[in-house]
C-alpha cells in the first residue's frame, strides 16, 4: 500500500487482557501497515508489552499521553460526525484506533475511553457501520491512498458454520479483498476451535485469558 510511509497506526489497547482474539487482530494490524507504521498503546501488562513488541512499537502510557501532534492525528470514532475521506490525509498523519472487541450494538466506547480524553483532536467515522480493529486499520489505510470509503467493497456480518448444529454470527462489516471478506489469519479457527474453552476459563476463575498465560514458557 503506497500510503504506509504516510500513516502511522495508534492502537489503544482498551481490553483488560490481551486475549487470542486481540492477538490474532493486532498481528494482522501490523501485518497490513507494517511494523515500522504501528504502536500500541495502553498496554500495562509487561509479558504482553514483550509479545505486542514484535509487532510494532509499544508503550505502556495511553495514547491519550503521548506527545502526539494533536493537529495531525484523527480518531477513528463509529460516533464521530464526519466520515474519513482522502483529503483528510493532506492533514492528518497519526490515525488512532481503538483496541476494542466490539459490542453489539456498540456501546461508544471508542468515545468513552479515547475521543473524550483527547479534547481538541478531529474524529471520524468510517460509515455507520462496526469493523474489527483490523478491519478498521485497512479502510483508513485504502482511504489514504485516495480510496473514499464508497469505493471499498464491503461485507455486513460473516456467518461462521462450526458444525451442523451450531454457526457463530460476527456482527462487523468486512472489506473484500478480491471477493472475500478480510478477516485475520487464524482467527476462523480459534473461533472454531478454541473460544469456547477460553470462555469456560473465564467462567471458572473471574478472570480474562490473556495471550501472555498461555505463552508464559516463552516470556
């Protein structure tokens, strides 16, 4: 993508874990703007600080502190009033996105915990429509190479057939990538194969699963 050099990505971890489903999300993230072009912000856990490292840039402090240039960076907010188009990117070069495993409906939690703090920052939208945290990294990256966001196609909800008896329904809008809605690698399978121990973990001890558990031999 030829606006990489332009753009760097601001992801505000906004989760109380780094769950699987993050990981897979924020890897794919640094995937499609490159690891020079990502931070991540917020991330209080040191383990999670180490594994979030190999990805891109990483600080503990929120978004919300950092020195930014507030004249140049827009928030990425479902609530904002105005939509992002390509001549946003003549002034705006930091792009924030919230850390957020979206609810349905949304709860504006992108305005809550990241727009409300940082007074005097432009938000926008990207259509009336909730995206993955790497769904949304891919639209503002094709709305700065000149794309306006009628121009990417894309998918409302993605059904996922675990079985014959049972389908899990993903409530986000996908972009198509040559006809298929872009969805991070791997995170088919986990939601196939492993959300629901997760869950049940969640359930018995009170507590999130982060990545960094599960990898602890390695940190």
């Amino acid at each position: 993508m030829g606006a990489l050099s332009l753009v760097k990505i601001f992801i505000e971890h906004c989760e109380p874990a780094l769950s699987k489903w993050l990981w897979l999300e924020y890897r794919h993230a640094s995937k499609l703007a490159g690891r020079e072009n990502i931070a991540f912000c917020n991330v209080k856990d040191v383990r999670e600080r180490r594994l979030l490292e190999k990805l891109g840039e990483v600080y503990e402090e929120s978004v919300t502190e950092l020195p930014l240039d507030r004249a140049r960076t827009v928030i990425l907010d479902p609530e904002a009033v105005l939509p992002l188009t390509p001549s946003d990117f003549k002034v705006f070069s930091n792009v924030v996105v919230g850390g957020i495993l979206g609810d349905h409906p949304p709860h504006g939690r992108t305005f809550r915990l990241i727009s409300s703090k940082m007074r005097g920052v432009s938000t926008r939208n990207l259509g009336r429509r909730q995206f993955s945290i790497d769904s949304s990294v891919y639209m503002a990256l094709r709305v700065a190479e000149d794309i306006p966001l009628s121009g990417i196609p894309m998918k409302r909800r993605l059904v996922i057939k675990v079985n014959e008896h049972h389908s899990i329904m993903l409530p986000y809008t996908y972009p198509l990538v040559e006809g298929k809605p872009l969805v991070a690698p791997g995170l088919i399978k986990y939601l196939k194969d492993e959300i629901v121990k997760d869950e049940e973990a969640i359930l018995r001890t009170g507590k999130p699963v982060s990545i960094a558990d599960k990898l602890k031999s390695h940190l």
